[in-house]
C-alpha cells in the first residue's frame, strides 16, 4: 500500500476504499514517480467495477475538498479540484478491463497509436497501489511488468515517422503551408502534432514507455541512452522559431528529422510503412 502523508488525501482516499463499486485506488503521475515538486497535483485513479453515482462521490469529495468540479468528461470521467490542505487534486474513474484491453492492443497486437502510444502503460507501471480488492490491480501490472518488444517499436516506428517525412499530409509540409498563409496559429498545432509523433519514436528506439506529456526533454535526456544529435538544443530552436514566426522553421524541422531518422536507423529496428 502506498503509504499517504497528505491526511486529507489520506481521508479521501480512505472513503472512496469503502464503496463497493471500488476494486482498486492508485496514486500516479508525478507522485506516483517521486518526481512531484511544488506545483504537482495528486492524479488519484478509483477503479471501479460499476459506475459510482455522482451524488455519492459529491458527498464524498465535499467533506475533504474546498474546490470541486464533479464529473468532468473532456477526457476520461474526472472529479478536479482543491483538498482542504491545498493541494490540488484529480479524481479519475475507470475500469481496468478497459485498461487491459487497451493496453492488450499495444503492446501484445501493436496497434500504435500517432503519439503517446504507451503513455497509458507506462501510468500503470508507475502507479501505486493505495487500496484494492483480490490484488486486482496488482495482478495487472504483473501482466504488464514486460520488455518493450522491437516488433512493438516498430509498429510505433512505422505508424508515426512518415508523418514527419514524406506521408502526403507530413506535418512539416502543412507548417510551410501555415507559415506562405501567415496562419500561426495552425503553425503551433501542426508542430505540438509534429512533436507528439517525434517523442513516441524517440522512446520506442530506446524501448522505453512513453511518459507523458510533461518534462519530456528532462526524461528523455535522463533515460534514453541514444538520443539524436543536439537534442536538447534542437527542441529550444523549434519552440523559438515557431514562437518568432521564422521562416527558418521548416528548416530546423528537416535537421531535426534527420537526426532522429539516424537513431533509428542506427537502431537497426526493422519497421515497414503500411
């Protein structure tokens, strides 16, 4: 059991444990990986077997929470808010049948995604167990407890780099379009695109799960062992470039391709593009 310092999470947490449609509740994100700082939230995930009705998890979060917004849907089902020893907090409900199925199709049938395709693995490796019933959640990271196979780096290989090269709608050949049509807006979309692919290959060279969204450039200069040429400088020029409306950016893109197509190539994971 993950051992909670906070005593009003503590007390959160204990209530939610008391209802019977509750199999297991898990402290993730950067708590989850002692990477947590001032600014970190608590990212709390309630597996449940059945729906716990609103009400009930309004009364529940009303005794331990100063702010609440119940039932949120723009991504997962969440309740967001504030406890009352002012941490911020993220109630996020979900079954870990849909878990084992959607982690089922990545990694054992390698059905990548475009971007973050082992973000949800690696959220449940990095988990830690605060309550559960018949080691339910414990069992699951068992069977995910896995090497990150080459077939499956491929598989992200091949799904996402084309994006980056040549594919008919590349996103560096959108970015020059964006950029003749001055929409810079639709720059900043299509390089935030551009970048979501990049990372997903850079860790499925380095058979690593992907982590996220955040610190990526920290993580990965932390853990990958083969990184492209001036990595780190290379996404800086990127975001200036693009913030700067500068018509070098098309330019970096194609050095920063580049490099990232020598580690893989350098990899000698043997992709093919559908």
């Amino acid at each position: 059991m993950k051992e909670v310092k906070d005593n009003v999470l503590l007390a959160l947490l204990n209530d939610f444990s008391g209802l019977k449609q509750v199999d297991a509740i898990a402290i993730a994100g950067s708590h989850g990986t002692q990477m947590n700082d001032s600014l970190s939230d608590y990212d709390i995930y309630v597996y449940v077997n059945e729906t716990i009705p609103v009400e009930v998890r309004q009364k529940i979060t009303s005794r331990h929470c100063c702010e609440m917004e119940i039932n949120n849907q723009y991504w997962e089902t969440e309740d967001d808010g504030r406890l009352n020893s002012g941490t911020e907090v993220e109630l996020i409900y979900r079954s870990t049948d849909w878990l084992d199925k959607e982690l089922e199709r990545v990694l054992f049938k390698h059905q990548s995604n475009v971007g973050y395709s082992t973000c949800f693995w690696t959220n449940l490796l990095s988990s830690k167990v605060f309550f559960e019933r018949n080691n339910t959640l414990t069992r699951l990271q068992d069977k995910y407890t896995i090497d990150y196979s080459r077939e499956l780096a491929a598989a992200v290989i091949a799904k996402n780099l084309p994006l980056l090269c040549d594919a008919a709608p590349a996103y560096p050949q959108q970015i020059i379009k964006a950029i003749k049509r001055q929409d810079y807006l639709s720059v900043q979309h299509r390089l935030t695109a551009y970048l979501d692919s990049y990372f997903d290959i850079l860790f499925a060279v380095n058979l690593i799960p992907h982590p996220g969204e955040k610190r990526l450039v920290e993580v990965a200069v932390k853990q990958c062992s083969s990184l492209p040429a001036d990595f780190e400088q290379t996404m800086e020029n990127l975001l200036f470039l693009a913030g700067t409306r500068s018509n070098e950016l098309p330019l970096a893109l194609d050095i920063a391709t580049e490099n990232l197509k020598a580690v893989v190539d350098e990899s000698g994971i043997n992709y093919h593009v559908c």
